[in-house]
C-alpha cells in the first residue's frame, strides 16, 4: 500500500510514517509538504492508494486544493485532515472527493485506524473478482491503448503526456477510465494483466 502525507508537518507526518511501516512492511510512505509537490508527485509517480491530505497545506487554497488533487490522483482514496468543524464543511468535501474527514486534533491512534481502514478498503477492491478479469482490450479506445503501451514500457504520467501531446490532467483521465475497463485499481494491475493477456 503506498500512501502519500502531504502535509507541512514534517515530523508528525514521518512519526505516523513510520509507525505504520513498523506495523505492516507492505507500507510505503512518501511525504509532500505543499500541494504543489503532492500534485508533482501524483503526476510522476504511480498511483497513491491513500493520500492524506490536511487543509492547512500551503497552496491549499480551502477545498480547491482537495479538487486538485483528486483530480491529478483520482483512483486514491483521500483522507482530509481539517480544523473545520461544520457538519456542512465535511459534507462538502466528501461530495468534492474525500473518502474521510478527520480533525486535525484527532490523536495518532484514530488517525492510524483510519488509515488501515481505507487502506484495508483499497485491498478488498484491489482483490475482488473484478480485479482478476482478464483485459478487454478491445474496449479500449485508440487513444488508451496508446497510454496503455507507454503504461507497459514504465513511462510516467508526464512522459506519456508529452510523447501523445495531451494535458497529464488528460492523461490521467484517460488512465481512470483504462482502469474501470480492465477491471484493475493501479498502474502495477494494469501492466501485469495486459502483459499476462499478451503472453496468452
């Protein structure tokens, strides 16, 4: 499970960090300390399965933060940590992306659980049936199979977008929908099924 903290504290980010890593050595962790860089890192790299995101990010700028991010990562499930405390607030960003809403002054124990929680949610999706279906390429639009060669050769979202000469927002679309098609949840599903259906 990856998980991406983009949040200005450091330390409290690479103390949770690390506790989690020592509960499950699956874990990996990457840590932004502004939305700019959690938007880079979305775009360059695969996948996150979690992105906690707090709304005190520098360039957050309120929610439109949280719709940029969903949008550059919009297979990740978002956890949004916030000082807000409305019922209305909270609704808001579920509605705009967030699979969670926790309080900043939420302790380590809640704020760990919860974080297995989703990311125990991400591994049930990611092994269900739908997950083991074998690659409909011919569902595939032109344009996806194209990023789903780039996809293969270990391209990230940004050298596909410049090789095909689109958006990485784009991109990203085009990746979301590939996903849906073949029945996976990351970039590593979507390789080992298109290469085990090309050996077949």
């Amino acid at each position: 499970m990856r998980v991406l903290f983009a949040d200005h504290r450091v330390l409290l980010s690479e103390a949770i960090a690390i506790a989690l890593q020592t509960q499950d050595l699956e874990i990996q962790t990457t840590l932004a300390v502004t939305l700019q860089r959690a938007l880079d890192l979305c775009w360059d790299e695969e996948s996150f399965d979690i992105i906690v995101l707090s709304d005190n990010l520098p360039g957050m700028a309120n929610l439109s933060g949280l719709l940029s991010i969903r949008d550059a990562c919009p297979l990740s499930r978002i956890l949004l940590l916030t000082d807000q405390p409305d019922a209305a607030f909270q609704i808001r960003a579920r509605e705009l992306g967030a699979a969670a809403v926790l309080s900043h002054q939420a302790g380590w124990d809640e704020l760990m659980a919860l974080i297995k929680h989703l990311g125990g949610a991400q591994r049930i999706f990611a092994g269900s049936a739908a997950a083991h279906e074998q690659p409909r390429h011919r569902e595939l639009t032109r344009r996806e199979r194209d990023v789903l060669d780039r996809l293969i050769r270990g391209q990230s979202n940004k050298e596909i977008a410049r090789d095909l000469a689109m958006a990485p927002m784009t991109v990203a679309m085009h990746l979301t929908s590939i996903f849906r098609k073949l029945g996976v949840s990351n970039r590593l599903q979507a390789v080992a099924l298109a290469l085990r259906r090309d050996d077949n």
